[in-house]
C-alpha cells in the first residue's frame, strides 16, 4: 500500500518544476530529490522530473483534475523571504473570475535572481496548452520576470502575454538587507538575492512592449514613523520614478490594509480589471 504523508518540509528549501490544478512538482535545493505534491500538500510520488510527472498524468485521469485549456493563466511571484501563500486570498479571487493562478514557490533566500528566472522558464515550458499568460510580480518578484523577459524566448512559442502587474517592485536598494549584508553573521542567511536587494542593483525598463501596470502600496503612518526612527530621513519614490525604472504604462497608489497589501480589496479589483481588459 503507498505510504502518502504530508510535506511538512520548509518551503523556502524545494522549489517548483511544475505547477498545474494546485499540484507541484518539487525539487529539493540540496539533495536534487524530486517529489509530486498534491492540492493538501501530500507527497504522491518521488523520483525523476518525469516518473513525477508521469504520476502526475494518472492522478489527473483518475481524479478527473481540470487541466486548463485555453484558460487564461496568471504567473504569480512572491516576494524576497516569502513563500507562494502569500497570494492565497488573491488566487481566490482570480479562481472565481475565470482565471488560473499559478502561484510559484522559488528559494528566494537561496539563489540568485539569475537562477530563479530559470526555474520559471523551466515552470513556463512545461505549462499544458498555454494560451493567454500574465504575471503578476510582489517586491522581489520583479527582479525575476526582469531577468526572464530579457531571455532569449522566454515563454512557450504558441503563448501570448497579455498583462504584467508589477506590486511593490524594488527601484533602490533595501536599507535594512543594506545594513545586515555588513555584519558577517548574517551574511550567509541573507543569500544571494537578498544582497542584490541590498546593492545599488540595476532596473531597467523591460526590453519588450508588454503592457505593464505598477500598483504602490501606501503603508500606514505608524509603517512609516517606524522606519523613519530606524533609518532617518527615507526618499520616497515617486510615480514618475517607477515608469522610468519599471517601464509602466500606468502607477497608481493604494493604501495599505494592515496585515497585508495583498488582501487589499481595491487593490485586487484593480488587478482583476487590468487583466480583463
């Protein structure tokens, strides 16, 4: 009989291959291992790419799985330090509209922005019918979809990217990673991308003609007395920096709810909006 347990590993340690109907297949950062996850997070197979995938197809015959078919898919990146729960109240949203999150686990405090940016191509070119594509990026996040758009063909050849919502994204160095990347204890959790976050990295504008939106979240006041405490006067970017450094074609500004900025209500109709039109 298959012994099925539940993935209790730490998240930020595998990332994911492949991504379909709230099933993953993982790799493991250090030891290679190959796993396929279910929608409960149980382990369903472990092997090879392909033994996982080939699982995969069975459990999605068997369970009558909707494998989506010219469905709008919507590529979700999460920021530095966090996980692919991050959009758990947003992917309900977009579900019951008729679209088809894929929220992407990636190590963010293991690899490079380079390295990530593979590990999404790998997730694009093994997307059943791809059809409509967009992504939506949180803080770090965008640094990715930078380094994957300026690949050579990055996405699937019959795919058409219809929108790229860009929330947060960084355009000057984080003063707090700034800060820890000079004390040696912390250097070696911090990663390699927390330190690109914490050097004068360069943005650019995406080299291609997407349509882009930047949504800005606006934190509350005592967000920003904190920060004003710990690290002094702070230049806040303004809209035209962002069009300058992110390519947008519109920046518009939301405020802040107090647990998360992705639980704001206005700022998932916005998103909703941007990606029907």
């Amino acid at each position: 009989m298959k012994d099925y347990r539940f993935a209790l590993n730490n998240q930020r340690l595998w990332e994911d291959l492949f991504v379909c109907c709230e099933w993953r297949i993982q790799r493991n950062l250090s030891s290679g291992k190959k796993r396929l996850l279910d929608h409960w997070n149980i382990i369903r197979h472990e092997g090879s790419f392909q033994d996982c995938r080939n699982a995969f197809d069975c459990y999605a015959k068997a369970f009558e799985l909707k494998i989506p078919q010219n469905n709008h898919i919507v590529i979700m990146l999460h920021g530095y330090g966090q996980t692919a729960k991050v959009f758990y109240s947003l992917k309900k949203q977009l579900s019951a509209k008729g679209f088809f999150p894929l929220s992407i686990n990636y190590p963010s405090t293991r690899r490079n922005t380079k390295s990530h940016a593979a590990q999404i191509h790998t997730i694009l070119k093994n997307i059943p019918h791809p059809n409509d594509i967009s992504f939506i990026t949180y803080g770090a996040g965008n640094l990715i979809m930078e380094k994957l758009l300026n690949q050579k063909n990055p996405f699937p050849q019959n795919a058409h990217i219809h929108r790229i919502i860009e929330i947060n994204p960084p355009i000057n160095k984080n003063i707090l990673l700034h800060k820890l990347c000079r004390i040696n204890f912390f250097k070696s959790f911090l990663g390699l991308m927390g330190k690109e976050l914490a050097g004068n990295y360069p943005t650019k504008p995406f080299s291609t003609p997407f349509h882009i939106k930047t949504i800005i979240t606006k934190p509350k006041f005592w967000k920003e007395f904190i920060l004003m405490l710990l690290y002094g006067k702070i230049k806040i970017p303004t809209a035209d920096d962002f069009r300058k450094c992110c390519g947008a074609e519109e920046v518009i500004t939301i405020d802040e709810p107090t647990d998360s900025p992705l639980k704001s209500i206005p700022l998932q109709k916005t998103i909703l909006h941007f990606l029907k039109n």
